[in-house]
C-alpha cells in the first residue's frame, strides 16, 4: 500500500518509492574498464615504410637502362627559396678572407709640417699633406681586416641541401647515369656522354669511389664541375644548371644519411 504524504496546501501526493521497497534488485556500478574498452584502439607492431620516388637510370649513350627508388624526403620536398638563398649567402660569405685594408693619414708617406699659414692666404686651413682631402693622403674610413665568418647549424644545411636538389628533379635537371666507369678515360670519351644526355653547358657531374678515375677527364670539358658524392654543398647546386649522379654515387650519397 503506497504511503499518503499531506502537503501544507491540503493536497495529497504520493511518496517516492526506494528500490528496495519497489523489489528491484540493484547492482553497484563499478569503475573497472572492461577488456573491450581497453581494445578499441589496436597498435600496429609495423612501422609505415616511407614513400619512394622512382627516378631513370641513363646509359653513357643516352639510352634509359634502368630505374632507381630515391627517398622522397631528399628528392620531393617542397622548395624553400628563403633557406636556400641564406645557405647560398653564408657559403659566399665564408669564402670571404676579410684581409682588405687601407692606409690611414697616419701610414701614408708624406711631410707633418703645416703646409701654409693658418690666417691670411684667402684658403681653407690645414694642418698637413697627408690630409685624406689631398692627392696621395691617406683613407678615411677605410676598410680594415676582420674576421667574417657566419654560421649555418646542420640541420638547417641538409635541408637547404634536399630542398636544392629537389628543385632540380622536378624540373628535369637531374641526371642519373650508370656505367661510366666503363668508358675510356679520355675528355673525348666524357665529353661525347654529355651530349648524349642531352645535359646543358654548365654541369656538376658527382662521382663515387667506383668512378672515381671519371673525374680526370671530366674536369678537362669546359663549364663542367666534378665533384665527389660527400663534398658538394647547396651553392654547388644552385650554381650550375644540370646535375648528373653517377649510380654509385647517389646510392653512396642516401645511404651516409645526409651527413652535412
């Protein structure tokens, strides 16, 4: 029998009923997290493997003799024209001895005897010959040496590096050619391969320790730079126009890591 509770206004209601009282059994919630809950997010054990760029390998004659998988983070970054440009600039700045000099009044030869009176001769007064004002006197304000010298940290050189490089396979200036090393050592020889290549005249051709013997002819062509897999930097890329890898090279040049 439900119980009748009075309110003060004279109307009756009826009282709320507790669990217990209704007969319904009740089951305590519990902050324990079920094992479907601890699984709803399943970990890979497999790392994803990065993407590769798929880039043709020429012969001496110019023919496609195969191809070659590159890694995307050194061949298909986007250009940054901003850090390329300032690892450019520091490059040329370091280049720079900083040995320019000029003499002062006080080096250059010459009398220290007043060279007229200071009143009555109608000209402006001076005190000497070696006045910077004169022929032969000295430089004011002149430079002077020091020491310049700015810094780039290496992670900002690789990236400048892969940005470069990049820049050149996506407008068909890079070259990858295999079997060099089985031409004659000749300038004549080389020289032929670059025209079958159809590569333009101011080139940077990179070698590896297998065609190493490659740079004494090649040096020889005009307008053509050599240089080893682990020596070229941002500036010898964006200075020249074509850039032709040896295979031995590039895959010499991915697998140091990028060491810059």
């Amino acid at each position: 029998m439900p119980k009748i509770v009075k309110e003060k206004s004279g109307a009756t209601k009826k009282a709320k009923l507790s669990p217990k009282e209704k007969g319904v059994s009740v089951v305590k919630k519990t902050h324990k997290k079920t094992a479907v809950s601890k699984a709803v997010k399943p970990v890979s054990s497999q790392k994803e493997t990065s993407s590769k760029i798929v880039l043709s390998v020429l012969s001496p004659q110019g023919e496609k003799a195969g191809t070659i998988s590159v890694p995307v983070e050194v061949f298909g970054v986007s250009y940054n024209a901003q850090l390329v440009s300032q690892a450019v600039r520091v490059y040329e700045m370091n280049q720079r001895e900083g040995s320019a000099a000029t003499k002062t009044r006080g080096m250059v030869e010459g009398s220290t005897r007043k060279i007229y009176r200071q009143k009555g001769t109608g000209r402006a007064r001076h005190g000497g010959i070696r006045a910077p004002i004169f022929v032969g006197g000295g430089i004011a304000f002149g430079p002077v040496p020091r020491t310049i010298h700015k810094t780039l940290s290496k992670e900002m050189k690789k990236k400048a590096l892969v940005c470069a490089l990049s820049l050149k396979r996506e407008n068909n200036q890079l070259f990858i050619v295999d079997g060099i090393d089985e031409l004659p050592v000749k300038t004549k020889s080389y020289a032929h391969m670059l025209e079958q290549i159809n590569v333009s005249s101011r080139t940077l051709v990179i070698y590896g320790k297998q065609t190493s013997s490659a740079a004494r002819a090649l040096r020889n062509i005009h307008a053509v730079s050599v240089l080893p897999f682990d020596a070229f930097t941002t500036h010898d890329v964006m200075t020249h126009t074509s850039l032709v890898f040896t295979k031995d090279a590039i895959l010499a040049f991915i697998e140091k890591g990028m060491k810059v």
